[in-house]
C-alpha cells in the first residue's frame, strides 16, 4: 500500500495506518526523515531548518500524505512545513495577539467574551499549522487545564462566574488528551449548574481522523449538549477517514460546524472555498466562520486583505446555497466578540 503521494514513498500495514497511536508516534518532527518521504529542492530544506528552531514542526504521517506536490505552494505541506515568512515580522503583529496570557484569571482558563470561557488543554498537535496564531505556546502553556490541581481552579472559577454559560474546550488539540482524562474534565463541568453548552474546538477530523474513535464519540455524547467545532481549511482535508470521523460524530447526535482560516495561495480561491464548504455541508457540516488570518507575529505570509476576503464571500453568495456560507469574520484585541467582516 502507497501511504505518502508524494514522490518517495513508504509502505505500512493498514491496521497501523489506522491506528491514531501508531499515526502518533510515526509523527514526523525531523528534517531527516521529512526527507526520506519527500523530496525537496536543496533551497527548501535550508529554510525549513532555519524556522525549525524557533517553530518546531509536526505532521501526521496521514496528513503528509494529502500532498500533491512536494513543494511549499501544494496546500497542505504550506499548512504544515515551516516557511521563511514565518522568522519575519510586522508592525501590528504580536506573539500573544489577543493578550490571552492577560485574560487568563485562572491557569488553563482564557476569558475574553462575556458569557464564554476557552480552556487550554493540551499542546499535542499532531500537526502543527503554522498560521496558529497560538504557535508561542506550543512547547508551553496549551497544557494548563488538563492537569488536576488546575482543573479544580477552573471550576471554582466557573462556580463563582454563573454569567459564564459556555465553555470551548480548546488547546491545542483537546481530543488528544486520553479518553479517561477527557472524561473526567467533562464530567466536572457537566456537573457546574451554570454551564449549558460544552464545545470542543478540535482539528483532528483534518489532521488525525484515525483518533475519532467510537469509543471516544461514544463518551464524549454522554456529556451533552456538546458542539463539536472542527477546523477545516482545504478541500484535501476532506478525506473518507475524514468523513467517516465526522459521520460517527453526527451519528452520535453531535452537532458539527467547521472553522476555516482564510490563507494566501492554500485557500484564497473562490473555486476551493465553495468546494470545501458545500462538502461540509454534504457531510451535515455548517461552516461557521471564515476567519480573517490573526495578526500572530511570522504569519504575514498566509494574510491577505480583508477586501479580497469580503470579495470571495460575495462571489460565493452568488453561487452557492446561503446554509454553506460562513460568516467571515476577524478577532480583535478588547473586542466583545469576533467582528463580521461581511
Ligand atoms: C473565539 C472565542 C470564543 C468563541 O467566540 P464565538 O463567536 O462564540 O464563536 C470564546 N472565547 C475565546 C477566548 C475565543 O477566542
Ligand atoms: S491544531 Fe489548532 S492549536 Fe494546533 S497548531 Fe493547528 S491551529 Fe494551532
């Protein structure tokens, strides 16, 4: 079986292939073994390694394999390998653009909006996008909320914050945090009379369908209402692993809706944006929010204007079903809300 489409290729059993552990640990992290599945031009490898030692990488052996092309325009490697763009910066950018270390009254827990709170849980990504606007804590504070001492602030905190209705459960990458862990912080703001609706902020559906498992959807539906927000960029990412992943969930009797980030040259493109978003619908899907990229500090190079975001909507509005447009819409420091850009 020819797992990586790109031009070198590696041969592994399906049982493993499927198994979201195995995905785990064959995570690749490494130049050198970026470079025995892909190969590169000399100019490319330079300068993944130069960015690597400031913004690590990671990409799911399933995730590389999307690629169509090795080469930093294809869709997903620009997703997923470090690009010189990233060591520059610009006026109006910031390592914490919405000062979420400030907002944070307790550890793990980030306030910004009223009546919602976002936990950071675990920094595990097994991709890591390198628009994250959350790239500053990667190999830090994405962890704070899973661990017990913290939780148990947090859900003081709650007790004591009755206007606060919501909670994301965010990370990072929240479902990869053990069943039993994920269990557990679940079922203690479950037990908080105050919460009515838990979501759970993941890109896994994209990045590590394999983890998806029916035991997990099975856990995960006894804690509802939960709303499962997946984080779709590109139509490559609508794999059958993929849909099979968010089929279960829906089954499940969760409700979905996806996230997309507008990127320069991944998804700037009337034509990718109406697939991907009338898919996700197809898969029962709502596209939620097309997100103006966030000013993190290294990510100018996946922004653009917010007039050409403005004009793929309106395009998209013309030709598709309103149900599979989502509301285009960009984070500001000290606003009460995200702000439409439509
Ligand atoms: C985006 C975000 C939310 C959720 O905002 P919605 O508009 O309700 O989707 C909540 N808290 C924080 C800190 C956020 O960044
Ligand atoms: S999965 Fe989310 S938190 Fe993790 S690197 Fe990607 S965008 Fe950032």
């Amino acid at each position: 079986m020819i797992n990586l489409r790109s031009n070198k290729t590696v041969r592994v059993a399906q049982a493993d292939w499927d198994d979201w552990r195995w995905q785990q640990r064959h995570s690749i992290t490494d130049l050198q073994e970026l470079q025995r599945r892909l190969t590169m031009p000399v100019a490319t490898v330079a300068e993944i390694e130069k960015v690597n030692t400031r913004y690590p990488f990671s990409v799911s052996p399933y995730y590389l394999s999307l690629a169509r092309q090795p080469s930093l325009t294809d869709p997903i490697l620009r997703q997923c390998l470090p690009a010189a763009g990233e060591l520059q910066s610009f006026p109006g950018e910031s390592a914490d653009p919405f000062a979420e270390l400030k907002k944070s009254p307790v550890p793990g827990l980030i306030r910004r909006y009223r009546d919602r709170a976002l936990l950071t849980t675990n920094g595990l990504c097994p991709v890591l996008c390198r628009h994250c606007f959350r790239k500053r804590g990667w190999k830090y504070h994405l962890t704070d909320a899973a661990h017990p001492a913290n939780l148990e602030r947090i859900i003081t905190y709650l007790n004591k914050t009755p206007e606060i209705r919501e909670v994301l459960v965010s990370g990072g990458e929240p479902l990869m945090l053990e069943d039993e862990i994920l269990a557990r912080l679940l079922s203690r703001l479950r037990r908080v009379p105050s919460i009515e609706v838990i979501r759970i902020a993941t890109r896994l559906p994209a990045t590590l369908p394999q983890r998806i498992t029916p035991e997990l959807v099975r856990m995960i539906a006894t804690y509802g209402p939960i709303w499962i927000v997946a984080h779709f960029n590109h139509p490559l990412e609508l794999t059958d692993a993929g849909i099979q992943a968010c089929n279960q969930i829906v089954e499940a009797g969760i409700p979905m809706v996806s996230q997309t980030v507008l990127l320069q040259s991944v998804n700037d493109n009337e034509a990718v944006l109406r697939q991907l978003f009338t898919r996700l619908l197809s898969m029962r899907i709502k596209p939620y929010y097309l997100f103006h990229c966030d000013p993190a500090t290294g990510t100018m190079h996946f922004r653009v204007t917010p007039e050409r975001g403005r004009k793929l909507i309106r395009k998209l509005r013309a030709t598709t079903s309103g149900l599979a447009i989502p509301t285009y819409a960009a984070d500001r420091l000290d606003a009460p809300s995200k702000i439409p850009l439509g």
